[in-house]
C-alpha cells in the first residue's frame, strides 16, 4: 500500500487544501491528513473540530485517514505509520522556498520523500488567515471552505 501524510493546521480546512487532499488520493492507496497543533500559535478552532471538520469534508473519500499529528519530527511520524511521502501544496514560489529545506532535511533524516502538489489556480490566494480576515469583516467566505467549516465558522462567531 502506498500511504501518504498531508500535514497542517487546517484552521480552518479551505478548498484549497481539499483540492490538494483530493489530487493525493488519486496518487496513493491511503492518504492521512495530518491536523498538527503548534504550541507557539493561537488556533482559532481547537484540535478536535479541526479534526471533525477534515473528517466530516472527507467523509466521501474512503482512502482519507484523519489524525491528531503529534509534537515531533514529521519525518519520525511518516515512518512509523510506513508513509512514502509526504505531500505538500504549493501555492507560489514563496511556498516552495519553505518547504524545500524541510523535504530535504525529511529525506535525509529517514528517506521519506515529499511530493509537492501545485494548487488549482482558481484558489491560489487562500489561506486559513486570509479566509478568517475576509469572514471577520464581514466579506463571504462561502465559495472558499465547504458548507460544513461555513457552519463551524458562524458558530465561533455565535460562542464569541
């Protein structure tokens, strides 16, 4: 079996990230979409929506797995769940500056390859940051994160 990890906040989960997802698991048996909690960052949504959010855009799409990625090295958690590569969505070229240091520190520390995906060019702006700063002055998200993270969104605003 050829399994994947796609790490990342996905606070929230955009269409962006779901374009990339989705084009993984036409390449791989199994893709886990790994939700990683940074310590050093405010998160708008805690870890368990997050993780119900990607479950619940993916729950079509048998060859998604939806973990908790834990403190550590990605590299260290690709091989103990026999991961072949990790995939990675580029958006520009500022994208791709990043995340090159770290696939070739991933591959030299335990081999595991990183498959980097460009993104549709229709949702090449999105981020999770962009699409919160839109909904918070009162701009529609709808058209950039599925119906189900909208909810989650207006429902943060109602706790609020």
């Amino acid at each position: 079996m050829r399994r994947t990890i796609c790490p990342g906040s996905f606070d929230p989960i955009h269409l962006g990230h779901v374009a990339v997802i989705r084009r993984a698991c036409r390449l791989f048996d199994e893709v886990i979409v790994a939700v990683s909690t940074n310590p050093n960052k405010k998160h708008r949504f805690d870890e368990q929506t997050r993780l119900r959010l990607v479950r619940e855009v993916f729950a079509d799409e048998p060859s998604v797995v939806v973990e908790p990625l834990e403190s550590g090295l990605i590299a260290d958690y690709a091989a103990s769940r026999k991961a072949v590569a990790l995939v990675k969505g580029l958006r520009n070229g500022a994208d791709y500056d990043y995340e090159l240091p770290m696939a070739t520190m991933n591959r030299t520390l335990t081999g595991v390859e990183t498959v980097f995906i460009p993104g549709e060019p229709s949702l090449l702006h999105l981020s999770s940051t962009l699409v919160m700063e839109v909904h918070g002055l009162d701009g529609d998200v709808s058209g950039f994160v599925s119906p189900q993270v909208l909810d989650a969104i207006k429902e943060r605003d109602r706790a609020s």
